[in-house]
C-alpha cells in the first residue's frame, strides 16, 4: 500500500514539486532565520564565552548585561577574595577608549584590562606574539579583525586597499602611547568593535581618571566547592553581584530580548515563513488529494478500508515532510558556510534543527488532515460515475 501512495505522490510531478516547495521554503526560513537570530544572540556574550579561565563574574547589583559596566572601587577585590570558597580573585576593566588613526580619524575599541600577575582573561588564541608580550612597556593585543578592517593603516597608495595592523605598529589610545605587541582571535560581540587588550594598570592609564574604575572581578571556586554555592556568599558577603558564566550568558541574552527589538523582527520572519509553507502545502495537499479521489475510490472498491487509505495519505505527509526537511536544513546550512567569512551571525544549533523538525511536522500534518475529511465521505460508487 505503501508503494502504491508513493507512485500517487510522485506520478503528478507538478504538484509533487509544488507541495515540497512549501515544504522546503518552510523549513528553509524557519532554519535560516532562526540560525540568525541564534547567533545574534550568541554575539551578545562573546566577551564572556572568551574568558574560560574564570567560572564567577562579579560586579555592580545594577549590572544588566555584559556591557552595561557600572565601575566599582578597587577595594571590592579584597572582599571578594576574603569570602570563603574563592580559590583566586583577579580585576578585569572593560570600556571604550578611542583610538586615533594615522589619517587623524577616531575609532571607538572595546578596551580590556587584565590582572597584571596572571593575564586571566586574556585572548585563547594568539595568531602573532605572546600574551606574555603585554608585560611589555606599553604593549596592546589586537584582535584580528579589528587590525584587518576598523584601526587598519590607510593604504599608501591612491586607491589601494588598507594595511593591515601589524606587531610593532603604533596606537594612540585616549592620548596614550600603545605598542601592538600581539595579533588575536576573539569571538565575535554584538557591538563589532576592535578589541585591544593590554594589563588592568595600563588600562587604567589609558582609562579618563575616575574614582571607581574596576568593571568586573574573575574568580574561581576551591576545589569541592560549587560555583553557585559560592556566588551566594559573595552576594551575601559583600552585596555586590555574583554570577556564574552560564548565568550571566542568559542574563544577557535575556536583556537583549526584553528590551530590543530583535525577537519581533526575527520571530514575524519565522511566522511569515511557517504561514507561507502551511498555506502553500497545504492547497496543494488538498488539491493533489481531490485529483485523486477516484484512485482512492477503487481502492475502496477493492476493500481497501478508511484506515489504510488514512495511512497512505499519513505516509505521504511524512514523506514529503522528511524530503522538503532536508531540502531546507540543507539549503540553510550551504547559505550559512557561505556566510562564514563575512559579519552576518549565523549558528545553527541541534535545538533549532529539532524546532524546524516540528514546524515542518506540523504543517504536513496539518496539510494532511485537510485532506482526511474528504477521504472519509468519500464513496466507492465515484469511481463509476461516469
């Protein structure tokens, strides 16, 4: 029986093309779109997913996000390391410090302050240089597109391409001398600045003077002890806020979903292409089952019961289901590996695939049961009319 509804769904070519298109285009935006939103959110705490040294962030109470800084005093370092069950505790300053550029421009970078004794903090990957080298006298670390793109030198030439930041180049930072001592790769953020990283006392140097200017403290849980367990005790110690990184990822991602209007804009995507795949799927279902009501007749006619006619209808759903679901996912996937030397996010993640999964489920389902009550009255005596 199986076979015989396969031959039905494939034997008019026009509307078998036509119903995997919906299908397709469904799971393909569905996918797609969602890929995107995905990494945009990912974007959003790329700092924090680069800093794998520490598992506890700790700042200010009104901290929304990880750039929302709200400077403490220096002195709330010694009180963390003073609360029991935090193996280390090491500053960390972020902000944004401008640049000027050899053409007299300014470039607004993402400065990153590290724990002069540990460099805790510092980039995983290093493409040129030491992390080491920032114990240099004026050292500074780029990050790899920020040297390529944004604080490249302006091309010697008239119409030539930029060149690139290199190790031994000068930076001027907030009126301050900077020597790039290293060229690195960091995660993508949400705002795509350069990042420059350099030691917590330079940084201050390079900061404007402020009486509060430590952004965050890196800790790290004794052995045995758990990370929420001891974020706990620091809030209770010392009524600052204590995070670990996973919580302090979902608090981001969760301030840029309540406040911004990126999920809006994304999830009327997701519907328009969920809604255009139902409609579409859905039609030629329907019309494809009413060009074949007099096969479905004989079958009855031949003793076939409404049960295995309703199996064969269900059969073909989820055949065209699993065809036009891997159509889609594929087709995203191919746009996503294109995109992936430019700036677009894109991260498709198994979560997202099973989410797609269902949508399609759904709409072919759907597309089925529109076609189940026709089926059902339907007669054998049709297939005698004339």
């Amino acid at each position: 029986m199986f076979f015989i509804a396969a031959k039905m769904l494939m034997g008019d070519r026009a509307k078998y093309f036509g119903i995997l298109m919906g299908v397709t285009l469904a799971s393909l935006v569905i996918t797609q779109q969602g890929s995107i939103f995905v990494g945009l959110m990912s974007r959003t705490f790329g700092f924090i997913t680069d800093v794998t040294d520490a598992d506890i962030w700790v700042m200010d109470r009104k901290v929304q996000f990880i750039d929302d800084i709200k400077p403490m005093q220096d002195t709330e370092l010694s009180r963390v390391r003073g609360v029991e069950g935090v193996q280390w505790a090491v500053p960390l300053y972020k902000g944004l410090l401008k640049a000027r550029l050899d053409n007299g421009q300014f470039q607004t970078c993402n400065v990153i302050g590290l724990d002069d004794a540990t460099l805790i903090g510092g980039p995983a990957i290093m493409l040129e240089g030491r992390l080491e080298d920032l114990r240099r006298a004026d050292g500074v670390i780029v990050d790899d597109v920020g040297a390529a793109t944004r604080l490249a030198r302006p091309p010697t030439t008239p119409g030539g391409k930029p060149e690139p930041l290199k190790v031994g180049d000068i930076l001027e930072l907030n009126d301050n001398r900077a020597v790039v001592v290293g060229i690195c790769k960091t995660t993508r953020t949400f705002q795509s600045q350069p990042v420059v990283y350099t030691t917590y006392s330079r940084a201050k140097k390079f900061a404007p003077r402020e009486r509060k200017q430590l952004s965050f403290v890196l800790a790290s849980a004794k052995p045995g002890e758990t990370s929420s367990d001891v974020c706990a005790r620091i809030a209770t110690n010392t009524g600052l806020a204590a995070y670990t990184s996973a919580e302090f990822k979902w608090i981001t991602v969760m301030y840029f979903i309540k406040f911004t209007g990126i999920p809006i804009n994304f999830g009327i995507a997701v519907s328009l292409g969920f809604l255009i795949g139902t409609v579409i799927t859905g039609f030629m279902f329907y019309n494809f089952t009413l060009d074949n009501l007099r096969f479905l007749g004989t079958l009855k006619a031949m003793g076939c019961g409404d049960g295995k006619i309703l199996a064969m209808i269900m059969f073909q759903a989820g055949f065209v289901a699993i065809v036009g679901y891997g159509l889609g996912t594929g087709l995203a996937t191919l746009f996503g590996a294109s995109m992936k030397e430019t700036n677009l996010a894109f991260r498709l993640t198994w979560q997202l695939m099973l989410v797609a999964g269902a949508a399609v489920t759904i709409i072919t389902m759907f597309a089925a049961m529109l076609s189940v009550r026709k089926v059902l009255k339907l007669e054998p005596a049709i297939v005698f009319k004339g």
